[in-house]
C-alpha cells in the first residue's frame, strides 16, 4: 500500500489529548476488525505518538502497519505489571501477525519420574501436566532423555515398563517383559517389594535434582563393605552403578559453582529471524537446552525481543531465582514482578553478565544460538518447496513474467576508500553455485555507486556474446564459460541510489529485458528502480528470506576478497623494507595477530619481537605510516 502526499494524516488519529498519559496496552486492527498489533507503554501517549509521525520517517514495516490500521484502542492499568499480563494476555489470544511469532516454539522433551503412581515410573514425556510427577530437562533431543534415563537406571534400577504391563505382572506374578530382560527394576520384575522401590525412587530423584558426589562416597563405601564381607557379586553391582552415575557427571559439565539456580538465553538475531538457546543450569550443571526460531516482523529493540523470550520460555513452567539474558528490557522491574508470579515463591532476577562464569556461559549459549540460526537458514534453503514457493512470491511480487531461475547478486566492498572489490555471487533454482561466482577488482573510483557500475559493464558487455575462451590452442580441452547464460534478475545490494545506478548502466548498455531489484540492509527493503516506495514483502516470506540469503552471501564473498587484498598488500608492504625476509614478516604478523594491530603498534612495541631491532623496528613504522592504511572499521557495504 503507498501512501499518497496527502497522506501524513492518518484519518482515524485520535488527538494527542484523548490518550491518557498512563501506564496501558494498545492494539492496532484493520477495517474487518482483525487485530494487527499489541503493545505496551508505560505512558500511553509518550508510546503512540511514535506511530503517529510523518509517515516518511517511520520504519518502513511500521509504516506498512500502521496504513494497514484503521483504529487504535488501548486499556489503562494500574501498574507496568498489568501492562505486561494483559499484553502477554491479548498476543497469546489474538495472534496479532505484526508481533513476534516463535516458529518452532514446540515443547520439549523431559525425564519424568511418575511420584504420584504406587510404584513411580521413569519416562520419556512432553506432557507437563502428569498429577505428582518430578519433571528433569527440558532436553533437546528424545534420544539424550533415553541416553540419560539408559545411565541412570544402571545406577539406580526403578521401573520402566507401561502401567499396563505393570498392572498384569502385579495381578499374574509373573514379571513384566522389561525385567526380564533386565530394563525394569520395579516390584514388577519381583526382585524389590513396593517399599524398597520406592527408597531407590527417591535416591534417584535425589541425585537428578543436585548431582551430589556424596552418593557416589556412600556407594563406594558401600562396595567396600561387600567387598570386606566377601559379598563379590553385590560387590560387582554396586561398583556397576558407580560407573553409571560417573558417565552421567560427565556428560553432565560443571559450569557454576553448586547450589547455582539460573537460565541463561543466548540470542542470535537478524533483521529477519533470532534463534534462542536457553542453557537451564541447576546445582551448576547444565540439565537441559532449549532451542526455538523467532520470525520478527517489525525491527524491534533487543530488549523487546528479549521480553517476548522470556514471557514465551515460561508460558507453562515457572522461572528459575536467576535469569541471565544479553540485555535488561527497558521495564525489566515489571517484567521481574511477572517472573516472580510465575514461580510462585520469592523473587526472581533479570540480569546480564559482563565478566565472570556466567559471561562465559552467556557467551557459550550465544555461539550455539549463532550455529541454529546458520542452520535454520540452511535447512530453509534446501527445502524445495521453500525454495519454488520463494521463486513463484519474487515473481508476483516484482511483476516479472517468470520465475527467476538464475539470479546475480552484486555487492562492493572497501576499507575507507582502499582496495575497493566486488562480488558477484549465483542462485540457480534458489541455491547458490559457486562455481558461476566471481570477484572483481575495482580501479579508479570510491563511489560505490561508481563501482558498482563499473563492474556490471564488465560483466553485462559479455551478456550477448558467446562468452567462451579456449583454454588451450588444439589441446582438445572444453571450453570455458564465463558468465554463462542470462539472468533472470540482478540483484544489487543497497537500496534506490544503488538500484538506480545499476538500472542507469544496464540503460547505457542498451538492456532492456533485464529486470534490477536493490535489497537495502537493516530495513530488508527491495527496491525498483523507478519506485518512489518499496516493494514489502512479509517478514515471514520465502521469497525475503532467498533474497536476504543470496544479499548476504554477495556480502561474504566480497569482504573475504578484500581481506585477501589486504593481506596480500601488507605482505608486499612488508617484503619491501630492507632486512625483513618472509620469516621475519611471517613473525611479525603471528606476534601482532593482525594488521590493525601491527599499523597501530610503536618503535618499541615493534622492537620486541624476535629478530626485530630498534633501527629495523623504527624503519617498519616509518613504511607502515607511509602506506595507505584505510582507517577505523571500514568494511563498508555498497
């Protein structure tokens, strides 16, 4: 939807004056009711006069919501707390399609021990809601529960078998099919009567909730006991089930120090999706991980994202005392207030860690989070009918007369003004092929705009040839493709300037046939190039998600070439100095760890290396200084 010039005026604006200045919840819905957004303010006013500025200045998403809107509501309350309840209240109940939406927010898999049953089962469940069951996870795999509960049972051997075949070896005396094979330890395989089983049920539990070594201590003196009594083979099993609670202390790490109760969440985000990894550390173990993939689609802030984790992860299970995430949200006290309701008993802390143990368990969660993330954009783009769906939405969404089935993506890269490259990478059928990609090296200009045309009339001037070399005269060898055949789209990285620059050039060259998109970073807006607005294509799209994928594999591809150039200028910088050969340079650039470090290093620091004198030292800063260097972080996109 465009807006028209008249339209910085939303017709149905409420005035400023008839929203109250007080704590509340907002929602936004269309013409046939539907509600588009939820949200809260801790003033009401202050909150929606951010969605009521001149439509040019809004976020490009919030201003396709908010002319999507055809009213606003809100709901005053008495504190930030209810602020947050009703709007967790009203996202669970309406599913706005403008909040955040938690694609695999599935339930997990948890080791369940049955305490309500007259002889309590250890299982495999998702179920949270078994009457007197003891809960132990969330795991993220079935199979780590059954690895979990196979190690246990050696140790502590209580029942495994169905309540079924429970109640039959009950009622025949004849033991259930998983004790005779030795997989059940209840009174079911008739070797402990109800009362002892139930002592070794609550030894189990006992060392599932804290990980204790002491039990370990007693079972050892326990097996010398035997072992001094002659009992060998009572001997043989108890020193059995010690090697079993070891394994799982050891496939159990110690992270904390003990006694330490605390999630920690990991996130990992881009402009279209987060992935979230929630380490659950109890008695300073790591008991479970949790994994889920948020779609966002409007740009919300960390600490919002951060919010709807937190009201998504303890949904139906209570909060730990401690909660660390990477930041607080805004109104983190309310959100603690909420927390603590949940839990039921004392209060519960937000906090971040800079330094320390749990840094570096925060640190850990976000590396996996960074790896789901990776792996969700993977699995996305092999999935066939992801990908067909992507290329038939580009299609209807770009007016194109079929689908693209080759796409080129173009993308420039610098290092202030220094060694200014460009990529040019290849989909074909919505997967990348990398044989087809290819690197420029751009002379003569800074611009990005400049660069970018420069490299498509290199590129383009072959579109109509033959666009094949001979690798060899008589040699019998194929021949070699360049560029292969058209595209079917060109895709640049940027928005209008860019998009602009590279319709310009493709004009020049006389192309006409040849439809030119931009994809501009941050804001993922895919630009035409005579379109005063963009194209928005929904957050959850395939057809956003191929193009961010194909925008930032352009983008990779183009710093690791500049990289490559600038270490390969540094090394001839280097090799050109008298008195330093490659083993020194070589040594020089290990010591450092990287140029920045090694340009922004003194006389004397130089001087330190091995091999490295005061005069050769004072004579590698004077040749540093006097190369171009770039300056600052400069990695910079076209």
């Amino acid at each position: 939807m465009t807006p028209s010039p008249r339209a910085d005026v939303l017709p149905w604006r409420p005035k400023a004056g008839e929203i109250p200045a007080a704590p509340g919840v907002y929602r936004f819905s269309d013409a046939s009711g539907r509600i588009l957004y939820v949200g809260k303010a801790v003033n009401l006013r202050q909150r929606l006069a951010n969605y009521f500025q001149p439509l040019r200045s809004l976020h490009e998403r919030t201003r396709h919501m908010v002319l999507a809107a055809s009213k606003v509501e809100w709901t005053v309350v008495g504190s930030d707390v209810e602020a947050l309840q009703l709007e967790y209240t009203w996202i669970k109940e309406f599913a706005p399609p403008y909040n955040v939406k938690f694609r695999d927010d599935k339930t997990y898999p948890y080791l369940v021990v049955t305490l309500g049953d007259e002889a309590p089962r250890v299982m495999v469940s998702r179920n949270r809601r078994i009457p007197g069951a003891r809960y132990f996870g969330p795991y993220p795999k079935v199979w780590a529960v059954r690895e979990t509960i196979d190690l246990m049972i050696k140790a502590f051997p209580i029942r495994t078998c169905s309540d079924s075949s429970y109640r039959r070896a009950m009622q025949t005396g004849r033991s259930c099919f998983p004790g005779q094979i030795g997989r059940c330890g209840g009174p079911c395989s008739h070797k402990v009567t109800i009362e002892e089983h139930r002592e070794i049920v609550e030894q189990f539990v006992a060392f599932m909730a804290s990980h204790d070594r002491r039990v370990i201590t007693l079972l050892q003196r326990e097996m010398k006991d035997a072992s001094d009594a002659f009992e060998y083979e009572r001997a043989a099993k108890i020193r059995d089930r010690i090697q079993a609670l070891e394994n799982v202390l050891e496939k159990s790490a110690v992270v904390l120090p003990e006694n330490t109760e605390v999630d920690v969440f990991g996130i990992e985000e881009d402009e279209l999706a987060a992935a979230v990894q929630q380490f659950v550390v109890r008695g300073g173990r790591v008991r479970g991980v949790r994994s889920w993939v948020v779609d966002k689609e409007l740009d919300i802030a960390a600490g919002e994202l951060v919010e709807s984790v937190l009201e998504t992860a303890y949904e139906n299970e209570p909060p730990p005392r401690e909660i660390v995430v990477p930041v607080l949200p805004d109104d983190a006290p309310a959100l603690e207030l909420w927390l603590a309701e949940r839990r039921g008993r004392g209060k519960v802390s937000l906090k971040t860690a800079q330094r320390g143990d749990k840094a570096a368990v925060l640190q850990t969660a976000t590396l996996n989070a960074k790896q789901a993330l990776a792996l969700y954009k993977t699995r996305r783009t092999a999935d066939y009918v992801a990908r067909t769906q992507a290329l038939t939405e580009l299609q209807d969404a770009l007016g194109l007369d079929e689908a693209p089935l080759r796409m080129e993506c173009y993308d420039v890269s610098h290092l202030g003004g220094t060694n200014v490259v460009a990529s040019m990478v290849v989909f074909e059928d919505g997967l990348p092929k990398k044989s087809a990609y290819r690197k420029f090296a751009v002379a003569g200009t800074v611009d990005d705009t400049e660069s970018l045309a420069q490299v498509l009339r290199r590129r383009l001037a072959r579109l109509d040839e033959d666009e094949r070399t001979e690798e060899g005269e008589g040699d019998g060898t194929r021949p070699r493709r360049r560029f292969a055949y058209r595209p079917g789209l060109i895709i640049v990285d940027g928005g209008q300037p860019q998009v602009q620059a590279a319709a310009r050039t493709l004009e020049e060259l006389g192309i006409h046939d040849l439809p030119v998109v931009g994809i501009a970073k941050r804001l993922e807006e895919v630009w035409l190039p005579d379109d005063e607005f963009p194209v928005i294509l929904p957050r959850g799209s395939e057809a956003l998600f191929l193009l961010q994928r194909i925008r930032d594999e352009a983008h990779r591809f183009a710093i690791t070439f500049q990289r490559q150039k600038r270490r390969a200028d540094i090394g001839t910088v280097l090799s050109e100095i008298p008195g330093l050969g490659p083993t020194r340079s070589k040594e020089l650039l290990r010591h450092f760890g990287s140029v920045a470090r090694l340009r922004a290093a003194d006389v004397e620091a130089i001087a330190e290396v091995k091999g490295i004198g005061p005069q050769l030292a004072e004579t590698i800063v004077a040749r540093l200084a006097s190369s171009p260097a770039g300056g600052g972080r400069q990695e910079d996109e076209a």
